[in-house]
C-alpha cells in the first residue's frame, strides 16, 4: 500500500474531515471537506506531518480526534498528534519502543483508549503488545499493559467497538484468536 484515505470516526456532517495517508512519502495530511454540492468533493488541508518514521500500518484513535497511532517497519509504535491547532513545523510524535526489531504488521485503537501492536516474530518475545493510553498523556518509554503472543507473529487486529476490552487477531498465518485484554484467552 502506498498511500490511502480514512475519514475521521471524529467526523460529523457539520464537520467532516479525512487524513490521506501517504505510506511511501511518510506522510500524514489531515484535510476538510468543504463542499460536495458539485459533485466532486472539494476539501482543504488544515494539518500536516511529514518526515515520520518509515511505517507498515496505522489507525486512528477512537477516543482522541487528534491521534492516529503508526506501526513502524522496526516494529516500534509512534503515537502521532495531527490537529488544526498545533504548528504543522512542531513534531508530535510519541514512541513505544520495543525490545526486539521487526515489522509491525497491525495495529489498532479500542473505544476504551488501548493500543495494540501486532508484529513478526522474533523468537523468545511477545508479538502482540497493548498499552493503556487513558493512564494519562502519552510518554515515551512506556511498557506495555499486557504482551501477548510469544514468538507467534501477529497479522492483523481489531477491536469491538462494542466490546472493548475484546481483541480479535490473526496469528501465526494459522489460526484466529479472541482476547479478553483483561487476561484471558477465549477462543484459538
């Protein structure tokens, strides 16, 4: 993928507003519409982030119309603060680091404002890890709330909206799972 368009869950009628992820320019653009009457959609630009690391996967926040969280190529998670109201020149970018390098394949924001990483495997450590981001503001070096998956890579994951505290992955190319982010495993 090289570049994509996600409305914003944010996004109301009165103020719908998309970001352009652009994967192979490191690049994220925060635009508003500004008309559709025309037939073709008519938009504006009101933030940018560019110069971000090199990143495989993204999602933006269910609680924080300002976040979108990115799975890097060396598997760290950058929470990344695009907003109208901030410099486009200042850079917002918060990362969880992780111990042992490699792709992040997925990741994923729940309703209940968790983030969850799902990366390669790498032997001997976890492959999935969800941080709790409602403990306050975003800080670097922050460990995971729960790490989950060891030495299985993790492909793809998603939360219900429903069921926050539900996560449903696919591991190791093999097999769908639900977690119970409290601790449990549910279903393999």
């Amino acid at each position: 993928m090289e570049a994509a368009v996600r409305w914003s869950p944010h996004s109301t009628a009165a103020n719908p507003h998309f970001l352009i992820v652009d994967v192979a320019g490191n690049r994220l653009r925060l635009c508003q519409v500004e008309d559709t009457k025309s037939g073709k959609l008519k938009y504006k630009q009101i933030s940018q982030r560019d110069k971000l690391p090199n990143f495989t996967a993204f999602d933006w926040s269910k609680t924080h119309e300002s976040f979108v969280a990115i799975g890097s190529a060396s598997g760290e998670a950058n929470l990344v603060q695009i907003d109208a109201e901030r410099s486009s020149r200042s850079q917002f970018v918060y990362p969880f680091p992780i111990r042992n390098q490699r792709k992040c394949n997925s990741i994923a924001f729940s309703t209940n404002n968790f983030l969850a990483t799902g990366l390669d495997r790498v032997r001997n450590d976890h492959c999935m890890n969800i941080y709790d981001l409602s403990a306050g503001s975003p800080a670097p070096q922050i460990e995971p709330h729960r790490k989950l998956a060891s030495s299985e890579a993790v492909y793809s994951i998603k939360f219900f909206p429903s069921e926050p505290n539900l996560l449903i992955a696919g591991v190791a190319r093999q097999s769908i799972r639900l977690y119970d982010i409290r601790g449990i495993l549910l279903l393999s």
